[in-house]
C-alpha cells in the first residue's frame, strides 16, 4: 500500500490500532495523548486522525465516537508497523502439549490443530499433507483369495493408502513379492505426483510390453495411484470466534460458521498459502470469501524433507492480536514439519 505517513502519525496510528485490537471499541484522541512516546496534544492528535482518516486508515463509527482501524489500516499495520514478541512462552507450551511418538500424520494434524486453537485462542486449520507431494516409502500386494489383491501404498510420511483390486487372473505371494520389490526399488525417493509419471513412462516403453509381469505390477501401481483421496482439512476451536464482541450478531455468527463448513472454499485459500515463502495474512475481503468478510486469515506452509506438504493457520477478528499470533503460527508450520521429519 502506497501511503505515506510522518514518523508522528506512524506512532499515532499504531496506538489506536493497537488499542483497538486490546479494547474493541473506537479510540479517542485524549486516550491517545495520555500514551507514552507519543507528546502532543489531543487537538494536534485529532488533525493527525483526520488526515488518517482522508487517506483511508480511519473511520468515526459515530459523530461523537472516536476512530477504528479499517482494513487498509491492518494492512499497513501487518506491513510495516507490527512488531512481533517473543514466542518462546507459546512455544514451550506448544511441545509441553504434544508427544508425537507412535502417532500416524492424521492423528498429528488434528492434535497440532487443538493446541494451535487453544493457545491462539483462534479458529485454527490444519491441511493435511497432500498425499501426491508426499515422500513414496514403498508399495506392498497382499493376495485376500484367488483374484482378489490389496494394494497398500505407503509415503514416507506416514500417510497409507489401499485399494483392493480384482485380477483377471491368480496371482501367487511370490509373484506379489517379486512386483512389489520392482516397484519399491523403481520408485524409491519420488513424490507421489513423480511416482505417477514414472509409472506412465515405464508403461510405455517397448520393452515393457513384452513382460507381462512387470507390466501387471505397473498396472495395479497405477490404479492404486490415480485414486482420488481426499485432502482433509481439521478446523479446531471454532467457538473461539465467539468469544470477541464484534461477532455476538447472529447473523455474522451465521456468516462465519457457514465459511467454516465450506472446506472446499478455505483449501483454494490455503492453496496460495502452499505457493508462498513464509506467512501470509489475509485481512477482511482479501481472502474473496464473503462470509469472512470481518476475518483474519494468518497461515503458513510447512515443509517435510525441503518439500512443502500443507499448511497451518488460524482466523480470527481483523483486530486479532497479529504481534503475538503471527510468530505462533510461524513456529508451529515449523514444528509441524520437524515432526514429520523424525518419522
């Protein structure tokens, strides 16, 4: 945002947007002039929330009211004026909550989500890992009765995936073992998303079609690999929205419960935080979701091996406290992701 502003009304708007985030009611310029730092008069003060207000940073909800902050204002607020605290309290509550030993990534997830809520005293979201980016550890057949085969996929991350699949012909274990092990040494250290294209690539060559076997293996690879699985999304805590003034509206309860429920809508949101370098914050209509119209979006990446896998973030009011939870969330994309690094 191209605006502007002297050093005083940097300090001058900073105080009222943090007053605002503390109080949740308009701010006066004699409660601004009684702030430490900043030594001028309220007349002066008013000149200085009038002009913020001319370029978009204010709005007088009442004649007789003080300012609020406006959506501009929190973005200005987010890029150049925050300044984020310590984590480390946050953080050693965080890893004192959570003992990830013998957990599957799905259990992970939901329970990194719950402490995310419970210590931003946000709405949180986790997105799981995506399954076609994640790590291929190994393919394994196991044979249920003469035509019928389980096909079980596991990446390196701990996520499984099945399929039975029914054979036009018997297959005997030596048979499934000898496919399995051309697969794992084939498509060892590949993402999903590679592990498919391999799979294609391998199924056309020439030599290829004439083993009927090794044919077969990539054939049942194949339809294992190109089943849809569904993403899962775990929103925690959302009765914390509750819990801020501004959403006691039935209707913009509604609103925001009706956001909620439509995962389909977060995951494209969430889809350009997994293309992003670090946090991103989407303030008010920035997101394009109309019943997050009076919502903040703080989300960021995590990675597993290098590799970004999913995402984590929180909502909450526009006036949410951005100094304390942008560096939360920043810390659990960062735990999440060292976790997954040890399995």
């Amino acid at each position: 945002m191209a605006i502007d502003l002297d050093n005083r009304a940097h300090r001058v708007l900073l105080a009222i947007i943090e007053d605002y985030i503390n109080l949740g009611e308009p701010v006066g310029s004699r409660t601004i002039s009684k702030k430490r730092g900043i030594d001028v008069s309220p007349a002066t003060i008013r000149n200085i929330m009038a002009d913020l207000e001319d370029v978009g940073l204010l709005v007088q909800p009442h004649t007789s009211a003080g300012r609020i902050p406006t959506e501009n204002a929190f973005r200005f607020y987010v890029d150049h004026l925050v300044r984020v605290r310590d984590t480390l309290t946050d953080a050693q509550n965080f890893e004192a909550n959570i003992n990830p030993t013998g957990m599957e990534v799905k259990e992970i997830v939901r329970e990194v989500s719950r402490i995310l809520s419970n210590i931003s005293h946000c709405t949180s979201l986790v997105r799981s890992p995506r399954f076609a980016e994640t790590i291929f550890k190994y393919i394994n057949f196991v044979k249920l009765s003469e035509n019928r085969i389980l096909a079980i996929l596991v990446s390196r991350s701990g996520m499984v995936h099945n399929k039975l699949i029914i054979g036009d012909e018997e297959l005997d274990t030596d048979k499934l073992t000898w496919m399995s092990n051309y697969l794992n040494d084939l498509l060892n250290n590949l993402t999903l998303m590679e592990v498919r294209r391999k799979i294609i690539k391998e199924m056309e060559d020439e030599r290829t079609r004439y083993n009927e076997l090794l044919y077969k293996a990539l054939s049942m690879s194949r339809a294992l690999i190109e089943d849809e699985v569904e993403e899962e999304l775990v929103i925690e805590g959302s009765s914390y929205i509750l819990d801020y003034p501004e959403f006691t509206d039935v209707e913009k309860m509604r609103k925001i419960f009706q956001a909620f429920e439509n995962k389909g809508l977060l995951l494209k949101l969430l889809d350009k935080v997994s293309r992003a370098d670090g946090i991103k914050v989407f303030i008010g209509s920035e997101s394009n979701i109309q019943d997050m119209i009076d919502c903040t979006l703080i989300a960021s990446p995590y990675k597993r091996e290098g590799r970004i896998v999913g995402s984590v973030g929180v909502i909450g009011p526009t006036r949410m406290d951005y100094a304390r939870v942008i560096p939360v969330v920043d810390f659990t994309a960062q735990l999440i992701g060292s976790i997954l690094d040890e399995m």
